[in-house]
C-alpha cells in the first residue's frame, strides 16, 4: 500500500464537513450572529454542525413537529447539552446547581444520565443557551468536545471498592480528556463572553485545524469490570495493576458500534489489542492514537470515516507500528486480565476505605418526577445532605459514593421515599437500557427509551412463563436508530431501530461484553420480536449447559452463528 493510500489522499474529495471545519476560524463560524437572530429558534447554515463541537445538538420535539407544521409554525427547536464529565463525577453542590437549571429553563425539567458517563440537559431553547453555559461555568464544568469530531468524554469504570486504584484510573482520565481538548478560544468566546483573540495565534497541535475525521471515544477500564463497553471504544486503556497500584495500561484501538442500515461496508466492530505500556507512556500514546487517526482517516466519506475503518484499511500492524513510532515507545506483550461482568453493581457495597457506597438504578438515566416516584426530587434531597460525590457510570446509573456509616440509614430512607431504591426491581431490569430515540433525537427511527420499560415487563412475564431462576437476566439493550448510542451492538438481545414500531433483532453477545451479536431477525415487530424471545428463552432453560449465558447458548445451539470481525477490502 502505497504512503498516498494510508493516509487517505485517494478515497475521494472532502465531505462538506470537512469543508466547513476548515471554514470554521477555529469553530467560531458565525454562532455568536445566530443567537442574536430572533426570527427562528435553531442555528442555520454550518452552525447546525459547530454547535456539536461545544457539546450541543439542535433537536426539536417530534410528537408536536407536524402540528406546529399546520399552524405554519416552525418546528420548536432547542438544544440538548451534554456535559464533559470524566470519569463520571460530580459533587453535590455542582448536582443541585444542574437541578435547579433543568428545573427553571428546560422544556422537560429532566435531567438524563447517559452512556457516555455524563448528564444531558434536553429541551433548552435559544434565549436559555448563553445562560446555560454560564452556569455550568460558575460550578466547574463545561460541554466542551463531548459532541462532534473530537475526543468526547472519557469514560472510567466506576468502582467505588477498589477506591485507591479508581482515584488513580480517574486521574489518568482527566488527564487524557485535558490532552486531547480542542485548544481553540471559541468556547469562552461564544459561551463565557471571554476576551477576543486573534486566531492567527491559536494552534491545534494533536486535532489540528480540520479537527479529526469523525468523533472519537476513549475509556479507561478497571477489570474485571467492563461497565465501560471497550469494545463500543476507538480507544482504550485496560487498567494493569501489581500490589494494588497502577502500573501501565494495555491499549486496545478500533472499536465501535454504529453502522447504517442497508450498506455492508459499515459494521459494528471489536477494538484490537496493541499491547501493554508503562503508566508513563500513557498521554504519549493517546496522543499517537489520535493524531494517526487525524492524519489516515476518511475525510471523503464519513460512514467510513472512524477509527476502526482506518485499521481495517490500512492494517492493524501498519497502525501500531506509527503509533509506536509517534509515540516514541514499543508496545509490549499484554498482561493478563479478565472481564467478568458489566453491569453496576445496584445497591450498597462496602469499599476498602471504610466508606460506603449506593448504587441506585435509574431506569433509562432519566431523573424526573413521575407520579409516586419523584426521582429527581429525591436526588436534590440526597445531594442536600450528602458529604461524599456522586458517580454517574456508563449505564446510566447514579452512586452516591463515599457515605459515612453514620449517614447511611438517612440516604437511604430518602432513596427509598422517592423511588430511588425498590427490592422489586428485577435483575432484568436492572440488566436492560435504552437510548433517549424519540421524541427529541432527530436520527430516531424507532421508539427506544419510552418502549423499554414496558417491553421489559413482557420479558420478565416471559422469564415467569419458563422459570427462568431468580437472579438471571439477559443483556438487552434497545437503540432508535443503527448509531450505536444505547450499545444494542454488545447486548445478548439487542434491538435496533428500524421503522416506528419496527426493529432489527440481533442475537449472540455475551455478558461480559467482548462479542458482537448478529442479526437474528430483521425489520419485525415489538410483538414478534416477543414471540421469537418466548421461544428462545424456553429453549435455553431446556437446554443449557449448567449456568450457560443465553448469549453463549444462542450462538452453542447453532441458533445464530458467531461474528467472526476480519479486514475488510472497503475501498477496492
């Protein structure tokens, strides 16, 4: 392969996107115009793009677009902001602060936790934008590079057990998010009212000017837990630890979950191991990672533009040798380490430090007060009294973590009074999750967060049905649409969307989250889809070998045939 091809120089002219990054002055486009424009309630032009750099999406609400469309009204646009949160924590005063905007300046008053180990405002409207940002500023947090094409938030396993190596993991992923930042003005710019600079002066050393192909996700991973997803990741760094401190990472590159429905040449895909690296070499190698992949990407088309279509075109072994060579290190044989489990551990655990720790389910992320249930009062309760932090994980779930024994009883009488803490919930429950889909995601194709939770009862009639033991679950995850936010693409049962009521069901994860499913059945209903899992199920309880995973009798049983990822030649 020639040097032309690696870097990508011969797979076609630019994709528009690439144009108006260029075109951008650094992101700043003319954003600042946009929110003096009373005449419409959305951003125009390339501003619709750049607003994604600075952690926000235009969306609008769906249930009431067509209505508005006959009153001849444009549809109600607002944004949704997600926050840059590494490591997914947050104190308690900065969580009141949150509550308190989402309460008095969004359309939903909600506040949703997502898979990316953050919060998301839903449903601000233009007047409410600057305000926004501001008040974020005021508690220590920004939205900066969690959307667009950037290194988005860093995820770290959220293990408030082993708190003395989670500091340490939780360190290295604040210090990567602050590496591999835009360095651009514009946030404090546009958003803070900061001071004017000329951008002749500023410099994008590891994004550079045109910002990188398409967006980025890195992690930071604690085994046994894989609560993360790595292999939903473009990078990740395995936590390596002798005596109970951290000694270096093994560095797996080229994972990812979106596809597009109909055309082969998008596939969800595994990440690769490149091998161990000393603690040290850790931002040196982030930084390889990212600028290689800034350099070889797909800029002509952005289907193929992610990391893991740049390794499968130029070859996992080319691009570890330049992200050796960049990095100015050798990777080294892994060490071993081994995923039991993903899911969060709901309840109160005991951590080695004497504290304790409360994992509450929240279903869907979505904290709000529903009738008999006001989750999202309770929490501001919570937050009022807490002395520790609260950790948001990858599941959308919430930990008030560090808990003094002698204020465990009053967390918990609150947790349990606002419906934060149920001995009902069941292991399935617990077990599934959605993306947000409609009404406000403009790419939503199927309902996903509104269909979970009854869809959930159905499985669990199902569970009742063939006496599924107690304490079994099964992976499943629902997505809106093939872009992988819900992760449906590691799930034992993953359902995406297809059509409204419509889904593609895919089969053959596995409870650890190292094996993608492959599609079972494509473009049925909610109602078949039930039927196909009353079958399934009842043949896994008849059949199984002693505590066999569903996802792992599915593909023993001959049901669905293991994905076997490989090279593929996408650009002959």
């Amino acid at each position: 392969m020639s040097k032309q091809e690696v870097l990508g120089e011969v797979l076609g002219p630019l994709s528009d996107n690439e144009r108006l990054k260029k075109q951008s002055n650094l992101l700043r486009g003319t954003i600042e115009q946009d929110l003096q424009d009373p005449i419409t309630g959305g951003f125009t032009a390339d501003n619709f793009q750049l607003i994604r750099f600075h952690g926000m999406y235009q969306q609008d609400d769906r249930d009431i677009r067509n209505e508005r469309a006959k009153q001849k009204l444009e549809p109600l646009h607002n944004v949704m902001l997600r926050a840059r949160m590494p490591g997914g924590v947050i104190t308690p005063k900065q969580w009141l602060a949150i509550d308190k905007f989402a309460t008095e300046h969004s359309l939903y008053g909600s506040i949703r936790l997502t898979t990316r180990q953050t919060f998301q405002f839903h449903g601000v409207l233009k007047p409410n934008i600057k305000l926004m940002h501001q008040t974020l500023n005021q508690i220590g947090i920004d939205s900066i590079a969690t959307a667009g094409d950037v290194n988005r938030n860093v995820l770290c396993t959220t293990n408030p057990v082993e708190s003395e190596l989670h500091q340490e993991a939780y360190e290295w992923a604040k210090k990567i998010s602050e590496h591999l930042l835009p360095k651009t003005k514009a946030y404090a710019e546009i958003w803070l009212d900061g001071e004017k600079v000329e951008t002749t002066e500023e410099d994008e050393p590891i994004l550079g000017k045109t910002y990188l192909p398409r967006k980025f996700k890195t992690t930071v991973v604690i085994p046994p837990q894989n609560d993360v997803d790595v292999h939903a990741n473009d990078l990740n760094f395995v936590a390596i630890a002798e005596n109970g401190k951290l000694v270096g990472f093994n560095v797996l590159v080229g994972g990812g979950l979106a596809m597009t429905h109909g055309d082969t040449s998008t596939y969800a895909r595994r990440a690769d191991d490149f091998g161990f690296i000393p603690v040290e070499k850790t931002l040196a190698v982030a930084e390889a990672v990212v600028t290689t992949q800034r350099d070889w990407g797909n800029r002509s088309n952005r289907k193929n533009a992610k990391t893991k279509y740049t390794l499968d075109r130029v070859g996992i072994d080319v691009f570890k040798a330049e992200v050796e060579r960049r990095a100015e290190t050798q990777f080294a044989v892994s060490r071993d380490y081994e995923f039991t489990g993903r899911g969060d551990r709901i309840g109160w655990v005991e951590g080695i430090d004497g504290k304790h720790h409360l994992a509450l389910f929240i279903e869907n992320g979505r904290l709000l007060d529903y009738p008999g249930k006001p989750l999202k009062t309770g929490m501001a309760e919570i937050a009022k009294i807490h002395k520790g932090d609260f950790r948001m994980t990858a599941n959308q779930n919430l930990i008030v973590a560090g808990v003094a024994k002698s204020n465990k009883n009053k967390i918990e009488a609150i947790a349990r009074q606002h419906g934060l803490m149920s001995d009902e919930t069941s292991e399935q429950r617990k077990n599934s999750m959605a993306c947000v889909a409609f009404p406000t995601c403009p790419l939503a194709m199927a309902e996903a967060e509104r269909f979970l939770p009854d869809f959930v009862t159905q499985v669990e009639n199902v569970f009742d049905k063939h006496s599924v033991p107690k304490g079994e679950s099964i992976v499943l995850r629902v997505t809106g649409c093939p872009n992988g936010c819900g992760r449906a693409m590691l799930a034992e049962i993953g359902l995406v969307g297809k059509a409204p009521g419509r889904y593609n069901l895919h089969l053959g994860g596995n409870p650890q989250g190292t094996r993608i499913p492959k599609m079972y059945k494509e473009n049925i209903t909610d109602k078949e889809i039930l039927e196909h899992i009353d079958q399934l199920v009842g043949q896994w309880i008849e059949q199984r070998q002693d505590k066999e995973a569903f996802g792992d009798f599915v593909i023993r049983a001959g049901i669905i045939a293991e994905v076997k990822v490989s090279k593929r030649d996408l650009y002959a």
